[in-house]
C-alpha cells in the first residue's frame, strides 16, 4: 500500500506527462512507444515512480518545458495613455515627418504593432527608448521638462 505522499507524488508525475504529451503534439502512437520505449508499460498508470520520472526527463530532454512563464504584471497590460502621450510628444517634438502614418510606421519598426493602441507596456518602453534616441540626435536633451512643452 502506498502513502498518501508517495501517491500525491505518482499523480503529479502523471499529470506532468500528459501535459508534456500534449504541449510536445505526441500523436498516442508515439507517447506510448515512447512509454513502452522506457519502462515496457503502455500507459503511465502501470509505471514506478522511477519510471515515471525517466519519463519525465526523457521528455525535457527532448523539448518539453514545464515551466511557467513569469511575466511581471505590469508588463501583461496594453501602454498606459500616459505612455502613449509621452510618445505622440517625443514624436511632435523630434520627427521631421510629423504625421500620424509616419507615427504608425516607426512604431510599427520598433514593436512590430500596427497602431498605438497595441502597444504593451513593454512594447512602448521600446519605442520610448528609441524616440529618446531620435531627440537626442536631433540635439534635444530628453530629460528636461522644457524638451516635450515645446520652449526650445
């Protein structure tokens, strides 16, 4: 008879398998010639704890990433409407072309988006950084509060 930790741990390890099944497209044929391939067992359910986790490896070893993805939260939102009226005044302040298609395009060049309103808050720290760039070559110092009011 197996402990409750033991057991716990079994069904962890066999969850973890079908989900590597599925995230790596395993047709049924394979993922039990690949089980069968380890242990001689067709089905997880019949497999050790040990070959469950040879399993396991097998399938990291082979691509499959259970890890999950840490995104910082702030970075999962669209651009904030501050960030978005920084880049229309960095944009006013620096571009020789002034229009809003030309706004588009540089944008579209540096976030690979096809409007403003797709920018994440990540994509419009990279258009930010690029459009401080853009002031700098241009002789303006993007750090004072004079550059984006229009006195210079």
């Amino acid at each position: 008879m197996r402990s409750e930790k033991t057991e716990a741990r079994r069904k962890k390890l066999i969850q973890l398998i079908h989900v590597g099944k599925t995230k790596m497209g395993l047709t049924d044929e394979g993922y039990r010639a690949l089980l069968e391939g380890i242990s001689g067992k067709d089905s997880a359910a019949d497999m050790s704890i040990r070959q469950l986790e040879t399993a396991l490896r097998a399938m990291r070893k082979n691509g499959f990433d259970n890890a999950p993805r840490r995104v910082r939260p702030i970075e999962q939102g669209m651009a904030t409407p501050a960030q978005l009226e920084y880049i229309k005044g960095m944009w006013e302040k620096c571009a020789r072309n002034k229009s809003d298609e030309a706004l588009t395009a540089f944008v579209n060049r540096i976030a690979h988006v096809k409007a403003l309103r797709f920018l994440t808050v990540k994509t419009a720290r990279k258009v930010i950084l690029a459009l401080r760039d853009m002031m700098i070559k241009a002789g303006i110092d993007p750090d004072t509060p004079e550059a984006l009011d229009g006195k210079s």
